[in-house]
C-alpha cells in the first residue's frame, strides 16, 4: 500500500483535533473543559475505574489528570474511594450531577458528528465505521 501525505494515521488524527476543536468551540461559556468533559464520558463507561489506568486511557500524565478530578470534584460531578487494596489508589466514581452534564455534552458532540458526516451518505457512513472498528479490533490483538 502506498503511503501519502494523508495516510490513515494523519487522517484520524487529523480528525480527531478538528473535532474537539470543534466541540470546544459549540460548548461556548461551559465551565467544563473538553478534557473534562472526555474525563466524565470515560468515567461513565469504566464505572469505578482506577484513577492511574483513567490517566492511561486518556493519554496524559497521572498529575495533570489529577488536577483535573480535583476540579470535576469540586463542581460535584466525580469523587474518589479508596481502593481497598491500595490506599495510594483511588476509584473514581461519577456522582448523580454529572448525568445532567454529560447529556448536555452529548447533545452537543451529536451536532459536531451531523456537521462533520454532512455529504455522506448512510452507506459511506456505515463503511467507515465498520472499517474503523475493524482496524481497532486488530490494534487491540497486537
């Protein structure tokens, strides 16, 4: 396969920059940041998952996510327990404000997927999803 300038890799990423960019932009005054708002998403799908794989997950160092649950705690959306096993290692938990907040982001992240699917067609839609899932899948195994 010939690689080019705009090859898979640059293309996601690409992408993905535009997006939150994007988001960033559509959430206007929002006291939450885009990094906050990946925070409680990810949280709400790895319900209880440990602070240190959080920070892995998202791709930034364990300080600087640290900062940023402070600030998620302080607006009571996420609190921290104590993993048991490990008192230096937190869970951290989403609290009942954050549900509010994470459909308001939702709302937002479906207006930024219409505006950037405009011109697809269903098919074209569902081909690239498939195909995206499908390179995952394979990364995951290797």
């Amino acid at each position: 396969m010939k690689h080019t300038q705009d090859n898979l890799g640059s293309l996601v990423a690409d992408v993905t920059r535009l997006m939150r960019r994007t988001f960033a932009r559509r959430l206007g005054d929002s006291p939450i940041t885009v990094n906050e708002a990946r925070i409680l998403k990810y949280v709400a799908r790895n319900h209880g998952v440990r602070q240190i794989d959080l920070a892995d997950m998202l791709e930034i160092q364990p300080i600087q996510l640290a900062r940023l649950i402070d600030k998620l705690a302080k607006l009571q959306l996420v609190e921290r327990q104590i993993v048991p096993e490990d008192r230096r290692a937190y869970h951290i938990h989403l609290l009942p404000a954050a549900d509010e907040v994470i459909s308001s982001f939702e709302k937002v992240a479906s207006v930024v997927l219409d505006d950037a699917m405009k011109g697809l067609s269903s098919e074209q839609v569902s081909a690239m999803l498939a195909g995206l899932n499908h390179i995952r899948n394979n990364l995951n195994q290797g």
